[in-house]
C-alpha cells in the first residue's frame, strides 16, 4: 500500500467517530483498518488528541468552508443559491459524523466549542441567503431549517429514510415565506389522533 497522508487518517477517524463515537477513535483498529502500522500514525500526528484535533478542523473546512464555496459557485441568485444549499444539505448522507460529533460534543469543551462554530457559521451563512432572498424573519426561519436537517441527520443515523425532494422544496418555500404551514383546527387535530 502506498503511504498514507495525514488526511487519511483523518478521514479513517471521521468514518470510526461517525459509526462507533470519539471512543471508538483509537490508533490501533484505524491502522488495522487502514492496512498499516501504527507507526504510520505517528509520522503525521504526536497522539491520538492531535488527530481529534484534526477531525474537527477537517470537520469545519469541509462542513462549513467547503459546503458555503460549492453553493456560491451555483450563480448569483440567493433564491437559487439556498435551494442548492438544502438540496445539497438534506442529500448529504451524512452517516452519522454531525451525530457523532454532537455526542462527543455533549462531554467535551473542545467538540462543543467546534459544534457551535460550524453551528453558527452555517445559521449565519443561511440566514444571509434568506435575507438576500427577502425572506420574513430570516434569523428565525434560518435556526428552523438548520434544527430541521440536523434532526434529519439524527433520524436517518438511526434507520428513518431521509426527506423527499417535495418536503425538501416544501421548507424551502416555508423558509422563504413562500407558502405558510397550514393551521389545523385543534378539534381535527384531535380527532386525527384519537385512535393512537
């Protein structure tokens, strides 16, 4: 096998923190599985907590930086621009790295300072789209999607298909200001779920 960089293993972390959490992250079992010697972990990054480091860092150039560039790319129409941005978003099969993370985030100070800067970042990256696009209440709607893809993201990790593309384009022009959720008449609303 040819060498491996450090962004190899950075990624062969990010896979294991996605399906077995931070403490599945250990040099041992990502050697294993990379085909090499921990020797080769140690040519790249002085410990196990360098190459967290380094998830998270990748985390927020990729999820964040990478992501933000790609839809710019898409055209100059903010409209165009955040129905890229969520198609994108909610295709994503995120195999449960943002679950990962926000798990480890829940018992370390480093995870949880990471998950609020990609966290912010995003909301204001969205929140300017649906200003530009003049959206009502952008800040509002823009915190409404994101909490809305990260549950996607934490439904699908745990078996849930994902959104389709009509509910996908549904919060789009919910988002926008485009069509409203109906208000259901709370007696419906209780006969609907009388027999569960």
């Amino acid at each position: 096998m040819a060498s491996l960089s450090a962004s190899d293993w950075v990624r062969a972390a990010a896979r294991r923190l996605a399906t077995d959490g931070v403490d599945g992250v250990r040099v041992e079992p990502l050697a294993a599985g990379l085909g090499v010697s921990k020797g080769s972990f140690y040519w790249h990054f002085a410990n196990r907590d360098a190459l967290l480091v380094a998830v998270l860092d990748h985390w927020q150039r990729a999820g964040v930086a990478g992501v933000i560039a790609a839809v710019e790319d898409a055209g100059t129409d903010p409209e165009a621009r955040l129905r890229e941005l969520l198609r994108r978003s909610f295709d994503h099969a995120d195999r449960g790295f943002d679950v990962g993370v926000r798990a480890w985030a829940a018992r370390d100070e480093r995870a949880r300072t990471a998950a609020g800067a990609v966290d912010t970042a995003r909301t204001d990256y969205l929140t300017r789209l649906l200003d530009e696009a003049g959206s009502p209440d952008p800040r509002r709607r823009a915190a409404v999607v994101y909490r809305t893809l990260l549950g996607e993201y934490a439904l699908r990790q745990a078996g849930a298909p994902g959104l389709d593309e009509t509910a996908v384009a549904a919060l789009v022009d919910w988002s926008l200001g485009s069509s409203e959720p109906a208000t259901s008449d709370p007696a419906a609303g209780a006969a609907g779920t009388a027999g569960t």
